[in-house]
C-alpha cells in the first residue's frame, strides 16, 4: 500500500465475522485496483457518524450491515429509488461531491438468478418466507422484475404487508400452503442456521419443478434446502446473493465491471475454513 491506495469498507455490529473483506479485496486484486478494504465494528447509534467520517476520510465506499442500514440512509446526500423504498442502505458511493445510498441487495438477488442460474423470475409466481431486511428486498426486486405474483408469508403480519406493499401490484400476503403453488420459493427468515432450527416451511410443499432459494449461504446446505433437492427442486443457497450485491456495489465505486469468478472463488475458500473450524472438536461456533 502507497499514499495513492483508496480504502472502501464495511460498518456493522457485529462485524467481524463478514465475508465482505474476502470478497471485495479478491475483486480489487483480480482488478489490478490499488484499493483495500476493512470491516469497522461500528457501535449501534454511530452509524450516522461513520457515513460522515466516509465523506472527511474521503472513503471510496462504504458497505452497510446491521444495525447501521436505516441510520445510512438519513445520513447520505441522495438515495437511490429502491434504497429510498426500503429505508436501507447497504452501500454507499460517490457521485461527484455528494455520497448516494445504494440498496444492491433485491438487484444481487435477481442478478444471481439470472446469472447463476438462468432463472427469469419475469411472469412466474413467487413466494417469500419472512419479511425482514432480506424479505422486504426480494419482495422489492421480484415486483420490480415483473414477477406474476409475489406472496409473503411472515409469522407476523405487519412486516408481511408492508413487504408485500413494496412488491406493487404482484404483491399479496399469503400463507405457508400458498408456497406449493409458486415456481419460485425463498427462504428470507434465518431458519436454518441453527442446527436444532424448524424448517421455515413444510417440505411437503416442495414440488420439483420449482426453484427454491435459501438466503442462507453459511452453513451451505441447510436441512431445508436439503429438503428441497430430495422433492427434485432446483436448490440453490444464497452465496449467490451475497456475491452479486457486493459485485454491484463494487461497480459503483471503481466504474468498472466486477470479477465474480475471483469474488465467489475467494468466498468459497474462507466459508471452507469457517466450516472445518467449526468442525474442529472444541472450537465450534457459536
Ligand atoms: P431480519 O430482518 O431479522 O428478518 C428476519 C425474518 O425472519 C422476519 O420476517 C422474522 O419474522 C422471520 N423469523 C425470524 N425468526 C423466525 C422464527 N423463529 N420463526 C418464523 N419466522 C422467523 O433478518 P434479515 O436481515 O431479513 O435476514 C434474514 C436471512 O437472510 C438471514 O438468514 C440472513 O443471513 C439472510 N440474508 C442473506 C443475504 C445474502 O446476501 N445471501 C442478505 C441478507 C440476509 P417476524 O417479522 O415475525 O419477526
């Protein structure tokens, strides 16, 4: 690193434990970029202040995880329509002098179906289980995509209409039965991380001509999604997701295309050592 290296990073609390670094510092060097990129553990109630520090530090971008991504999108100069929609920035650039909140999270979503998969959500029927950040973001992209039908089910009924709000017109509250008949499923809730987790919907209602999407991608396969290979579904995790929205962000920070190949290679690399080290007697994670 020289006086001309250009630092971007990610806030969040906890932090540690992000793979971004992973990700977006295999981009830059598969790039050839003179950048670096840090995770800052970013205590609750100063995630404004870090936006700033971005702007006096003269950062080339910024990442933003929990709790930080409301808080984000208050601080920057402009938001764009869908971080403006979902009140949540995850990633935050330059343009010119004034800082722009990105949400790339629905966009890496839709464009690790298309990419990855060769999946077109455009006309299909689609249901969503939970309605978080995740939930509501996906719910934001597949109505945005033309999706035919976009069902949320959610334990809790409010977080399901307001995500089934941002969805427009294709957008309705549904009930877990309702999954049976959408091409596309996906997991938004965190089921499935724990190992004593439920599943977030009966398998019984997987059918092999769906898609169906876990937006977990740590452990890789979860029960569920497991689940959904045995019922013949097409099951993908949600490394996918990840790699993609830190792939449109990188974009908006160097101008230029994202080397996804390096990024997911890098990725898989470290969730491999995570894994073997939470396999090692005594160490496991928590
Ligand atoms: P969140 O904002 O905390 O939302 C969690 C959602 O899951 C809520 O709708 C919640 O329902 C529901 N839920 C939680 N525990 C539940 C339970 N025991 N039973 C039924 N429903 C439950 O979390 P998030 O940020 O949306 O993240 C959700 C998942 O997506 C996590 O596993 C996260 O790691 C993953 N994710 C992946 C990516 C990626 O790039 N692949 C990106 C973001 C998130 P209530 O509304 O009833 O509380």
């Amino acid at each position: 690193m020289t006086g001309e290296t250009r630092l971007a990073g990610v806030i969040g609390s906890p932090v540690r434990h992000s793979l971004s670094p992973t990700i977006v510092n295999a981009a830059f060097a598969a790039s050839g970029l003179d950048w670096t990129y840090l995770a800052f553990e970013v205590a609750p109630g100063h995630g404004a202040e870090a936006v700033t520090a971005m702007r006096a530090l003269g950062l080339g971008g910024l990442n933003v995880t929990m709790p930080h991504k409301a808080a984000a999108a208050g601080a920057v100069d402009r938001l764009t329509p869908v971080a403006d929609a979902l009140g949540a920035v995850n990633c935050v650039a330059w343009e010119g002098d004034l800082l722009v909140g990105h949400n790339t999270d629905g966009n890496g979503f839709l464009e690790a179906l298309r990419q990855d998969q060769g999946v077109d959500p455009a006309g299909t029927r689609c249901a969503i289980l939970g309605a978080g950040g995740a939930g509501r973001a996906v719910a934001w992209a597949l109505g945005h995509a033309g999706a035919a039908e976009v069902v949320v089910i959610n334990r809790s009924p409010a977080p399901a209409k307001l995500a089934a709000e941002l969805a427009g017109e294709a957008g309705r509250v549904g009930v877990p039965t309702d999954a049976a008949a959408a091409e596309l499923v996906v997991n938004a809730t965190p089921l499935g991380m724990g190992a004593d987790d439920p599943f977030p919907l009966d398998p019984e209602l997987l059918r092999s001509e769906q898609t169906v999407v876990d937006l977990i991608y740590h452990p890789a396969t979860t029960p569920w999604l497991r689940a959904a290979d045995a019922a013949g579904a097409t099951a993908i995790n949600g490394l996918g997701m990840l790699i993609h929205q830190a792939a449109l962000g990188f974009e908006q920070w160097v101008g230029q295309a994202a080397p996804i190949g390096p990024m997911r290679e890098a990725a898989l690399v470290e969730l491999n050592r995570r894994s073997e080290f939470d396999a090692t007697p005594g160490r496991g994670a928590t």
